[in-house]
C-alpha cells in the first residue's frame, strides 16, 4: 500500500468515527459536551486526501488546478508527510487562501491571536528567494484584508516561518493568506512555493526583557591569526555548539572568544572527521559560520549593522550582511577536524567594557554525501540565523583585568546600561554594592554627601532618604528602615546595595547574580530639555487623487469640518504641518477619469500645459488658509509616459537615459511653478516613489545605477536653480529598500541629497542614521479594513514616538482621506459614496503630536521607566517651552511621576477610547513635576504655560536683513520691557556654520560682564551678569560680530535665540521668550570676472614657452611674476573675501597678464631659424610641440617650409 492509500485509509475511517459518534450523541447513548472554543488550531495537511479536504482556497489570480498536495517536500523530520504547492504563479499577488485557520477559534472582537506558517521555495521556482508575509481573510475585498506587518524571506535551502499578530474587530474571519511582497533585491516572482504548518493560537503578552540576557561574557586579548593558538587564548571564553537546528547528530564545535577594540576573535576547534567541500555551494561545505549584531537590536532580518561571515576548513571564504571581505582568518587541519581561527570587524560601536552585543556560532557538515546534513548552532535553534537577528545570543564585553578575572558586573536603567569605572561595582558576600551618590544621580534624585558625619541624603519627589555609613538602617521620611547590607566607605566613597536603596525611592530593582547586572526600572518619567536632538519639520498626509473626492463632496459644511479637523489649530482638531503633494504624470485623455484629473504639466518634450492639478491646489490653499506652519512636500509617482521605456505611467518602466537631464529640468520646473505661482512652501523634494514598486497604477522603475545618476542630476538642477529646496532620494517602499539603494549609491551623489525620505511598509527596522543625512518618514498605512479604534491610534502613536527617537524629523500617514469608494485603512478621514464621513481616532492620536509638536521646535531627551509609557518630548527653541507627549499602550491605568518641567503650569489633552483632543484641567507644577494617571490606551499630552508672575520682558537680537559674503555681520542681543531687576542672563545663539562664523561678543553695559562659549555646530552660549548693576526695561546688552563666509548666489540664514534665562537678585530664574528669528539675505561673491582671469591666466601660461633668446618665448622673470599674480587671485577666490577684494584681485591678475604679455620676445634671429630647422616637420602630437608652436604661422598643426618662409620674410622686413 503506497503514501496515498494510507492517508486516503486514514481520511475515510476519520470522517466514519465522527459520522458514529454524532449517531450515539444523537440517540442519547451519550450526553452532548458544551460546545467550548478550541484554545488553538494547528494544520498540517498531513492526512487531507486531497485540496479539497483541505478546505484551500487561491485568491489574486492564482488558479485551484494549481494547487496541489506535495508529499516530496514537507515541514518537519518525519517520513512522511505533505504540504501545499502553488504552481504556474505568474504575479506577486496570486495567493493561497486556508479556510480553515480560524476553525474551532474564540473569534470576540478583541481577541487577539498569533498567526503563523511555514514557507519554502520549491526547487522548481527558477527564482530561489522571495519575500512573504500572511494576512487574515476580514473583508469581502482582498485589498483590505489585515495583513502582517512583517515580511520573511523564503529560500529554496529551508523553511522560513511567516508570523503575525492579530486581534478580531467586527468583521467575520474567512481564513488566512500567504502572499509575496517585492523589497529591494527581492523583486522577481517565486513561481512554484509550498506552505506547510499553520498555526493559530491565542497570543501570549511577552515579558519585556529589560536588558539583554548574556549568554556568554568575553574577556579582551589580541591574538595572532594564523589558525594556529596562541597563549592568548588559553583562559578565554569558551562555548559549544551542541544545539542540532537540522539533522540529529554530526560536526560541532568548542569555541573561544576575545575581542579588543578592533575586533571579536574566534578560535573554533571543529570536531569533524569527513571534511569536504566537494558542493560549489559554500553554505553546503564542511565550514563554520559567525554572525555579530553590534547593536544587539536582534532585529528580524539582518539590519544595517549585522554581519555574517563563513569560514570553510580550508580557509575559503564568503559573507553575508555588512560583513568586510578583509577580514582576517586562518585555518588548518586537525586530526579530528580542523581549526578555524577568525577576527571579526567590530565597524559600527565603540568596544568598550560593559558593551553588549548579538552573536551566533553555527558549524556546517558534509558528511561526504556532497551536501550539507547537518548544522550545529550554539545558540539560535533555528536555520533562519543568516537572515533573522532575533534567536542569536549574546555577548558581554569584559575588562580581563578585573580582580581575579571574575566577571563583570553591569547596572542598567530603564534598559540602558549605565556608565561606571572598572571595580566601582562590587560583589561582598553575594550582595552587589554601588557607589551611592553616583547611582543616586544616575537615578535623578536629589543627593547630597557630607563627608563629616559620613551620611548621604536622596530626595526624590516627595521622597527623603538619609542613608549613614557602617549601618545597615536608613531613614525614609524619618521613620527607620533595613536595608540589605550595611552602607561602607570605599575609595569609590560611600557604597550602597542599589537593591534597597532605589526600591525605597519607588524603583524597581533586581540582581541577576548569574549575569552580573543590575536591572532598575525607575517608575517615573523624565525629561531633560537640555539635551537637545534632531529639529522637527512637521507631520501630515498625501493629498493624491482622494482629495479630488473632498473638493467635490456633496456636504459642503461636512467639508469645511474635515478641512478645519485636519488643519485647525483649536478644540479638536490636529494642527497638521505637511502636505505631500503628486508630481501627476497622466494625460488629460487618459480614459480613466483618476488618472485624466492627474494630468502632468509636461504632456509633450517642450510643451507646458499648467491647466491642471486642479485638487491638489485647492486642498492646498485650504490647508494654508486654516495652518499658517503649513508646509509641502512633492514627488513623482511616474515621469510622464513619453520619458519612459514602456510609453507608460503604469507598470514601472524605466526612465530613458536620453531624458534624465529633462527630467531633472522638469522636476525643478515645477517645484519653481508650484512657489512661485501659487505660494506653496515647497519644502523638500524627493526624485522617486517607491523607485522598486511595479504595479498597475502610476509607477517607475529605478535600477541601482540609474537611481544613483538621476538622482543626482535632480540635485544638481534644483541647487543650480538657488532653489530653498531640499533634494531627497530614494524613498524606498521599506527602510530596507532604501538602505539597499543607498549602499550602491555613489558617495559623489548620496553627498547631492539634502535628507533620505523612506516608507515604512513591512516593519522593517533597518537602521538609516548611519548615511548621515536627516531622515523623513513620508508614507506608511494599513490596506485592510479600515480600524477607527483607539487600538489603533495607540499604535499609530507609537510608530511617529519610535521614529523620532530614532532621529526622524517628520512623519506623514498615506492619505489625508481615502476615496468615496473604498473603506481601507489608508487614510486619518473615511470619505464615503453615501455622502457621509468619519475620523479614526489616528487622527486625533496623531494630532496629539503635531498639534503641540511645531516645525522648528527641537526634540529632548525623554525617559519612561515603565515598560507600556511611551514618552516624546520637545521644546520651543525660542521659548524653552516643551510639550510631552505619553502613550499608554496597556489594558490598564497607569500611574506616575512626570519630572522635568520647567514652567510653573502645564496644559493637558488627551485621546483615549472615549476623548478625542479633550483638553483636561491644567495642572500646576511643583519643583517641575506632577504625578498623573495615564488612562488605558490612550495619548496623553502636557503643554508648558508661562510663568503669570514672571519677571517679565523678552530678549531680542536685531541687526541688518542683510549681508555680502566676506563682511563682518554685527547683531545686538538686547533686552525689552524688564520689569524686575535683572542681575544674571544667559542664552544660547543659533547660525548656520555653513555661512557665517562666529567672531566674538563685547558687552555694550558698563559693569556688565560677557563671557562666550562655542558648543556643538552653529551654537553659542552666552552669559552675561552684573557686578552690582542690574538691568531694568530696554536696554542693548551685547554686541555680536560673525563673518560672512565666501558663498555663490544668494541665501537666506536665520539666527535665533534660544534657552534665555534671567536671574533676580534673589537668585530666581526664569525662561523669556527669545523673539523673532533674524531673517538674513546674503548675497554672495560674484566671482564671474576673477574666475575668467584666473583661467586666461593659467591658460596663458600653459601656452606660454620660456627663453632668454628666442622669438615668441617669455623671460623667466615674467613667468615669477604672473604665477605669483595667479597664487595672489587663488587665495581670494578660495578665502574669506569680500566682494570689494575680489573685483580687486581680478583688476590686479589683468594688469599683470598685460605685462606679461608685453614682455614677450619680438626679435626675430638666426638663432631661431636653427631652432625651426632642427624641428623641422614636428607636429602637435610632438612632446616639443610646446617650445616651436609660435612658429606655426599658418596654424596647420605642423612646421613645415611655408612657416619657415613666413619667418624669413618677417626677418627680412623688420
């Protein structure tokens, strides 16, 4: 009996034993159980007769006759089994559709489940790997279903896991998808995949781990590679590979670890008696494989600091991720196997002691079968290490000259590790010890150390404790508490166990002895607004075609609410900053109405039709009208059909390289267009959207090579244009995508672009700080059914709170409001046919930023000590001001501390399940701190007030609206209406280095004392105090002095005042407003006029030939003169002219060029007949073309018998 008749057996006596037991149930025999939802399901395929029975399903034009039950390729180690195959796919999106997912399941909205299945390229795909992710079946149209926000790489070699997480809304649940997604490299379609495994189960809330567990530490040594061992390595760290992740038995390997500041070394000693590499495949020979994540992100997939490297017993090599191809590595042959010796790049951290990273050691084995049969890892009991971070293990860094060797102990805080000298953390008696006042402020208490009585005192908010050396006894709040070890002086000073100490002052702490560290969480939330981050440009939506469907909506007062919800700056409404608008590419004949109103300006080469675009303008002088900060983004979709191979707007296509300078031409074009006519900031501009998207819809298709050059030319048009605009690229669908592009990028063209903007599509975590450009967020969504809920305006917040931490200036959602004939997840507004409209709570979770948020305000440093409080925070440069943003993520309330304000008060709204921008009652601050509860799932914001009792007054700098490259710019920083004695100030002054430079400060006040300080780029710090004078009203206090840097064309700068701060007599101080910017024009050098001197300059001396005696020769006395004329010009033309030195040392370089030229020799000799006769016949090929070329008298290229006569003649008639 073959496979087939035992499962078919198997089906048939299955469906018998379920149609008997609904008989006796029936007749009463037995009594009925309660119907009782399964906790899980779990398919297999392995006993399903066939499709059918397997209650499969194909979906996006995938077709059921090829679909089939393959029993040659299956999930798991057993003889026998089966999974699903899809055949003859010809697109990315035909789909496997499993019915039978949710079978059985609790589907109550609210519950959530994990999801996942098991993908694997067939070996008859020609194509070998792809990109898949699940969704699950909520809707009756496939392109809104809940899909993952992740997707997996699927290979031929083995089984990748698919996983999501869903939670039921009100929709019914028909079953779950497997679908392909494109992303960088990962474009082509898999034509043949099989889908094994899928499993459902209700998800489990992880336990967040608040510091990595180690998994192993490393001492520091430097070896010598060489694939023998040295001394070194003989007390190193030692781990073994003895986790099997595919066979059951075979090579393995005991490993050391070292690591310097350089490098983490490896010495693998690989038990493996049959060693082959006889497979052309490297993953297939005897080999080991190491894998380091830096960062320790344990990201799944490989971000933009993991690095894979595999070593074969023969020394060949390959890589993976951004491993360097030079890196060091030695190996030799054992009589067991072979050694493996290895130093692996640390390229993007600083090795230091204490520094935590991701590692994983996996040995490959042919057993001389000619293929790989089994994989030993140490720790990662998957096969997906080469392309999933998430299961390595880690690794600690240890300073080896600790006593002993012993291992290091490391404290961490809120999950960062904190900063302390080698021995200050100390082991005595099983107890950790710390020095206190360090921990304390680490802990931002308020701590104070009297060496007299040897006691330390820690305030934090209303909390007091007195803590005294030698006793194990402490105050809190006066009444006597034990502590768990007595409190001891060292050289370190006093010394504390942190456990007792901080949880006394609310943390939550804990000794993890087998690791070494300390874990405290601290139970508040902290601000620092001193600590400033990026600047923030603003946050908005995509107008697109959709707002085509708002202009013309039917309630006209319907309109005017969404437009004011969207805009607005009061009640309820977000206060959006960004409008992203579409460079349209279609014809006005295009027969699809959507795209004929997204006509291009550019319909034909040559021909400008600005009769167009007729939505967008209008939303975007609505936008205007309502938001004053309004600001706007373009990029193109598609370049219009004729610049494009296909003749298309659609289906990608690529650019014509005969096109790339019109294109660029085009862009700036229109960018100029859209400011000058209609008055539209225009703030940035990106070359491309999504330049490795190919779809139905507009659409353009970059390779690496070609995004690389037009990139570039884009910049160059738009800066050669003087244009205020910035130029962006690539704008990749995932951050993944734009990292792939931007590697292969030129670093001639990555330095042309001004910011990297980038989608978030597919959860990628793909780290893009390291190109060092500002980073845009500009367009993420969800294409299933749309979810109104506060769920998910909870995790919209989180995604805008992860960018910004992540350095991100701005983010933008898809659409502003989705089209009347769809009900997706795309957009802040729903837009229906029916007339009728509503907000999804992203919309005001979003508002609780970008209300308060402004562009030009900059990012602080803010902390949260809970692990469900997720806190932004930002400042008013001018003001000082800052608005805190708090989300709460969790089923429950939470409550906490907030400290760090500054002001005397603060405002507060909040978005929660039942509020939508609801400002709240204000609360007043005491010492800069409040205690508030956080409702669940919500998003709370705190708005700094001014003091209503303030000193009064305002600082101010004042100056000319405008400069010349190469002047001395003076500004005065000077102080209005002071109503109090003002006896100390200091500020902070902002400028772009890359126009002017800071001279100096002078006080303008007699008495008054100004000291000046440069810190970070483009900032000064003032402070100015009086001795025994005050400042009362109006008065000038400072004068600045900054040089205009040599620029080209005109620019517009600002400096500005931020952080000023007075101080009373009393010693009270307050924040005063800075105000207005100082807007200044700059007008840089014309160095048209020098720059040609300077090349007829050069020119002429190229040309010239030098001689004391022969006709057209130049002395060389003349040649001192003009090169030292030329050396004089250069350094006014490359320094920091003005525009009077320049026209200066261009009239000086022609006086001496006239001179030059006059000292030329006009006396023609003998002399120079024997010259042209011994050159007779040269030519301008000739090396000594240059000493005879003035003989050339006919200009023929060639001294022959005509230049000769000529001369004669000339002697002759002289």
């Amino acid at each position: 009996m073959d496979k087939l008749d035992m499962r078919t057996m198997k089906a048939q006596c299955r469906r018998w034993l379920i149609f008997l037991l609904v008989l006796i149930m029936t007749a009463g025999a037995l009594p009925a159980p309660p119907v009782q939802a399964a906790a899980s399901v779990r398919l297999h395929f392995d006993d399903a007769a066939d499709v059918s029975e397997a209650n499969l399903g194909a979906g996006g034009g995938q077709q059921m006759s090829s679909i089939s039950l393959d029993d040659t390729l299956f999930y798991g180690s057993a003889a026998i089994g089966q999974s699903v195959k899809m055949a003859d796919r010809l697109d990315k999106v035909y789909r496997l559709k499993i019915l039978d997912a949710f079978s059985g399941l609790d589907v109550t909205p609210g519950k959530t489940y994990t999801i996942s299945a098991r993908v694997r390229v067939n070996g008859a795909s020609p194509v070998k790997a792809g990109l898949f992710f699940l969704s699950v079946m909520d809707s009756t149209v496939p392109q809104q279903y809940t899909k993952a926000a992740d997707s997996f790489l699927a290979t031929d070699q083995e089984w990748a896991e698919l996983k999501m997480t869903y939670t039921v809304g009100d929709k019914p649940i028909t079953g779950i998808t497997v679908e392909q997604m494109y992303a960088g490299a990962y474009n082509q379609v898999v034509a043949v995949v099989n889908v094994d495994e899928v499993v459902v189960s209700e998800y489990q809330e992880p336990g967040e781990p608040e510091t990595p567990v180690v998994s192993a530490a490393v001492y520091k040594g430097t070896p010598v590679i060489d694939g023998q061992p040295d001394a070194v390595w003989e007390n190193a760290t030692e781990i073994r590979t003895d986790i099997f992740s595919r066979g059951q038995s075979g090579a393995t390997a005991a490993a050391k670890l070292l690591w310097d500041e350089t490098a983490v070394y490896v010495l693998a000693s690989v038990y493996d008696p049959v060693r082959s590499v006889v497979n052309p495949l490297a993953h297939e020979q005897d080999s080991i494989e190491i894998f380091l994540d830096e960062d320790n992100a344990k990201s799944v997939t490989l971000d933009s600091n993991d690095s894979h490297y595999r070593i074969n017993y023969m020394n060949a090599r390959s890589f993976g991720g951004q491993a360097l191809q030079t890196f060091q590595s030695g190996a030799s042959e054992t009589e067991y196997g072979y050694l493996v010796e290895a130093a692996i790049p640390i390229q993007f951290v600083q090795a230091e002691p204490g520094l935590v990273m991701g590692f994983e050691l996996q040995v490959n084995d042919d057993p001389g079968t000619g293929s790989r049969q089994s994989i030993a890892k140490w720790h990662d009991p998957t096969n997906n290490s080469f392309k999933d971070a998430s299961g390595w293990g880690t690794i600690v860094l240890l300073d080896s000259s600790l006593p002993g060797g012993g291992l290091n102990i490391n404290a961490y805080m809120n999950g960062k590790r904190l900063e302390f000298e080698a021995g200050e953390l100390l082991r005595l008696d099983g107890v950790v010890m710390a020095p206190a006042v360090k921990l304390l402020q680490a802990f931002r208490a308020q701590t104070q150390w009297d060496p007299q009585t040897e006691k330390a005192t820690a305030v934090k908010g209303s909390a007091v404790l007195e803590l005294s050396s030698g006793s194990s006894l402490a105050l809190l709040d006066g009444e006597p508490v034990e502590l768990e070890a007595s409190a001891m002086l060292s050289e370190q000073g006093v010394l504390m166990a942190p456990v007792s100490m901080l949880s006394l002052l609310g943390a939550t702490v804990d000794w993890d002895a087998a690791a070494g560290i300390v874990r405290i969480r601290t139970n508040d939330i902290y601000v620092d607004t001193s600590r400033e981050r990026q600047d923030i440009w603003g946050f908005g939506g995509s107008a697109n075609n959709p707002v085509h469907d708002l202009m013309n909506f039917p309630d006209v007062q319907g309109k005017e609410i969404i437009l004011e919800k969207l805009f607005g700056t009061t009640g309820s409404s977000a206060g959006l900053t960004v409008v992203r608008l579409e460079v349209n590419p279609f014809q006005k004949t295009d027969p699809i109405p959507t795209n004929a109103l997204q006509a291009t300006a550019l319909p034909a080469e040559g021909v400008w039709d600005w009769d167009t675009d007729a939505h967008q303008i209008w939303f975007s002088n609505e936008a205007i009208s309502r938001g004053e900060d309004v600001r706007f983004y373009a990029v193109p979709w598609s370049a219009p059909a004729w610049m494009k191979d296909n003749q298309s707007e659609i289906n990608g296509g690529h650019l014509l390289p005969e096109y790339y300078d019109t294109y660029a031409d085009y862009l700036k074009t229109w960018v100029e267009r859209y400011r000058n006519e209609h008055g539209f900031d225009i703030k940035w501009l990106s070359v491309q959207n999504e330049p490795n998207t190919i779809v139905k819809y507009a659409s353009a298709a970059y390779t690496y090579e070609e995004m690389d050059t037009v990139a570039g030319k884009v910049a160059d048009a738009v800066h050669g244009a003087g244009l205020p605009v910035m130029v962006g690229a690539p704008e990749g669908n995932t951050k993944l995508t734009t990292f792939d592009y931007l590697t292969h990028m030129s670093e001639e063209t990555r330095s042309k672009l001004d910011f990297i903007p980038t989608h978030s599509y597919g959860g990628h975590t793909t780290n893009l700080s390291g190109f060092g450009k500002p980073l845009f967020q500009t367009e993420v969504s969800s294409t299933a059914a749309n979810d109104p809920s506060i769920k998910d305006g909870v995790d919209n917040a989180k995604q805008i709170a992860e960018a910004l931490s992540q350095g991100y200036h701005g983010w933008l959602r898809w659409w502003f409001v989705t089209p009347t004939n769809t009900n997706s997840g795309e957009a802040l507004v729903q837009l229906r046919s029916d007339g009728t409209y509503s907000f999804n709570k992203r919309l005001y979770t979003m508002g609780q930023f970008s209300r308060f948020i402004r562009p030009g305000d900059v990012v602080v440093e803010a902390e949260s000590g809970f692990r469900s409080l997720h806190v932004t925070a930002a400042k008013d440069p001018i003001t000082g001001k800052a608005a805190v943003v708090v989300i709460n993520d969790s089923m429950a309330s939470i409550e906490s501390p907030v400290y760090g304000f500054s002001a005397p008060s603060v405002d507060i709204y909040r978005t929660s399940a039942s509020e939508d921008l609801v400002q709240q009652e204000s609360r007043t601050l005491e010492n800069g701190a409040l205690s508030y509860t956080f409702p669940a799932q919500s998003v709370t914001t705190f708005v700094e007030l001014e003091d209503p009792d303030s000193l009064g007054g305002s600082a101010a700098l004042s100056g000319p609206a405008q400069a010349a490259a190469g002047q001395t710019l003076t500004l005065t920083y000077s102080m209005h209406d002071v109503t109090s004695s003002v006896y100390a100030q200091s500020a902070i002054i902002h400028f772009d280095p890359a126009v002017l430079e800071y001279i100096g400060a002078e006080s303008l006040m007699n008495q008054v004392t100004v000291t000046d300080s440069v810190y970070g780029e483009g900032r000064v710090k003032l402070i100015a105090y009086g001795l025994g004078a005050s400042l009362t009203g109006t008065k000038d206090v400072i004068r600045l002095q900054f040089r205009v840097l040599p620029i080209t064309g005109t620019m517009n700068s600002t400096i500005y005042l931020s952080d000023v701060r007075v101080a009373d007599g009393n010693g009270d101080i307050e924040g005063i407003g800075g105000g207005e910017p100082n807007e200044l024009t700059v007008y840089g050098l014309d160095l048209t006029a020098l720059l040609a001197k300077l090349a007829e300059a050069k020119a002429g001396l190229e040309a010239a030939a030098f001689s004391a005696t022969l006709w057209g020769h130049y002395p060389q006395s003349a040649l001192e003169t003009l090169q030292a004329a030329v050396d004089a010009a250069e350094a006014v033309a490359g320094g920091a002219a003005s525009q009077a030195e320049a026209n200066q040392a261009a009239l000086s370089l022609h006086t001496a060029m006239e001179s030059f030229k006059r000292s030329v020799n006009r006396n023609r000799d003998i002399g120079d007949l024997a010259v042209m006769g011994r050159h007779y016949l040269a030519t301008g090929g000739d090396g000594t073309w240059r000493q005879v070329r003035m003989y050339d008298h006919n200009q023929d290229g060639k001294l022959d018998m005509d230049d000769i006569s000529a001369f004669i003649w000339g002697m002759m008639h002289e």
